[in-house]
C-alpha cells in the first residue's frame, strides 16, 4: 500500500479505539510492517474482541483495557511511544443528539487528554480521526479544508472542537498534529449490528437475512464512500511524513467520487444476486444531503492516493460479510 515506508522495527506506535473498525485496521497494518510495538488502547465500549483476536497473533502487539476520560489512563498509554493514530471516539450523528453530554466527555475532554499526555511524553507525532460532519450547511461542492459551515450535530461539533485543540497544542506546545476529515468509511469488520451501525453493513446483512432494510429520507443523498485501505493509508502516512508543511492541518479522506444511498443499495442487491425492497422513512435530524471531497492537498502533502475505489471495495466488503452470515 505505501511503498516508501521506513523500517519500522525501531518505532513504537499507540492506536487509540484499537479494537475498533479503522483502528484495529491500522494497527493490523503496522504490526505486518514489522513495527517495534504497537499498542492498542481501547474500553471496549464499541471495540471487539474478534478485532483483538487478528492483532493478538503479532509478538509485538499489546493491550491495554482503558478510557480516554481518565488522564492517567492517558499518560500511561503514551510512555515508550513515538507515535499515536488516535481514533477512539464516539461516532453517531443520531446518538449525539440523544446523548451530547457523554460525546463531548468522550469526543472532547478525552480528546484533549490525549493532546496533553502526548505533549508530556513528547510524541513525534499525532494523527487523529475528524469527520466531515463538520461541514455542515456548507453547500459547495466538492468539499475544500478552507470552508466550513455550521455544525448541524453534537457529533459534527465535537469534531471541529478536536480540531480548534489540535491546532492549539501545535502551536502553544509544539506538538506535530495531523487530523482527518474522514468521509463515510467502509470495509471488513465494521460494525452490522445495533441502533446506530453503518448503512453499508446493515444493507449487506438485511439483504443476506431478508429482513427490513431502511433508507432514510428519499435515498438522493450523496455521499463519498471511501474503503478502509485508504484510511489505513493515509494515517501511516501522516505518522510517518517528514513535511514540515503537512503539519496542524485537518486533511479530507475520501476517494473524491460520491454515490447516491439508492445507487448503493442497488449495487449491494446486483452483487448479492437478491432483489430484496427497501423501506423508504423519514430523513435523519443533523444529515447533511451531499457529500463530496476534494482530495487535493492530501494528494500534495502527504501523497495520499487512494488504493481502492468504490466498487472494488464493496465487492471486497461484501465478500466479508457473505462469510460473517454464511
């Protein structure tokens, strides 16, 4: 995937949120790239110990059962390590507007306990997962780092505050921050179950088990569906750039193409080889309608180039959960 990696058998890196859907990927990757260490911290409030279970048969992974929120928790994390990729979070539009006080406990303060701990065991450098959410009513197409409208989510506001701290500890303290505009990520192992899970998976397994399947609002909205491998990419690369120029800036991760939900829907059915109805409700309360990333300063800074477009990852997806529900 990155053919200018560096050796990493002397780089020791932390992965917050590890057990996760993008964190356990990054931190697989790392670990088969022959990094020193990789260290995963998570609660296991959205992580798994499937995702666990692929990471546990590297000698040079380990554990640590913990929370963001608490600060000493933090600190311990950070000792010994060179890098961090911090992706626990919280991650629902829908569920930060029934819970915004524990998103922004989690999203915020255990964001920023993470800044500080990173600042005070003097981390190379600190990547970690934004989201376009913080778009908002921004209107113009594509998506450009530059222009952001108001945040229509808790969620989406918990974001743009990641990124005001971010900006804060690099230049009050000097921490090297690079953060991620992530935009509808999908792949193997994400998520297909409970209230708030990601829409490819959940298609995928309605399809397969031929039970309601939901598409919220008319299913015009657009969105910029990007596969894991991009993801994974861009966050080794960051870790690992040596641009002076990349750094305390918020980059988009996408692919740069966008599809409506009705298109998406179609293709998971053609490549199920199911027809199988949807059921069309009401919109979602803090949704943006169209999504769509200029990719361009990714591309520029940090060479990020995506792998794997749209279909190719569906397919891959797909092929994943087919065996999951075989």
């Amino acid at each position: 995937m990155i053919e200018d990696l560096d050796n990493l058998s002397d780089k020791n890196f932390l992965v917050t949120g590890g057990a996760g859907f993008i964190g356990s990927h990054i931190a697989e990757y790392l670990l088969q790239k022959g990094a020193a260490k990789v260290r995963v911290l998570d609660n296991m409030s959205n992580g798994f110990e499937s995702n666990l279970d692929v990471l546990r048969k590297y000698p040079q992974f380990e554990f640590i059962k913990g929370d963001i929120r608490d600060i000493d928790t933090c600190q311990h994390v950070c000792k010994g390590m060179n890098y961090i990729s911090h992706q626990a979070a919280l991650g629902s539009v829908p569920r930060s507007i029934k819970e915004p006080l524990y998103f922004n406990d989690v999203n915020v303060s255990g964001f920023i306990n993470m800044l500080k701990a990173a600042t005070d065991n003097s981390i190379r450098q600190f990547v970690y997962a934004s989201s376009s959410s913080v778009y908002g009513d921004e209107p113009t197409l594509p998506k450009v780092e530059s222009r952001v409208g108001k945040c229509l989510s808790p969620y989406a506001a918990t974001k743009k505050t990641n990124e005001l701290y971010a900006q804060i500890f690099s230049d009050v303290y000097g921490l090297k921050t690079i953060g991620f505009r992530y935009f509808n990520i999908f792949g193997p192992r994400q998520d297909p179950d409970g209230a708030y899970a990601a829409v490819i998976p959940l298609f995928v397994k309605g399809i397969l088990k031929q039970l309601p399947v939901f598409i919220n609002g008319d299913g015009g909205q657009t969105r910029d569906f990007t596969f894991i491998d991009n993801a994974v990419q861009i966050n080794v690369r960051a870790m690992l750039t040596q641009n002076d120029e990349a750094f305390n800036k918020v980059y988009n991760v996408a692919i740069g193409e966008n599809f409506s939900i009705n298109y998406l829907y179609q293709k998971v059915a053609e490549n199920l080889g199911i027809e199988w109805p949807a059921t069309y409700r009401e919109p979602r309360a803090g949704d943006i309608r169209n999504s769509l990333a200029d990719i361009s300063m990714a591309k520029e800074l940090l060479g990020y180039l995506p792998t794997k477009k749209f279909e190719e990852g569906l397919a891959e997806t797909i092929d994943y959960f087919k065996k999951v529900y075989s």
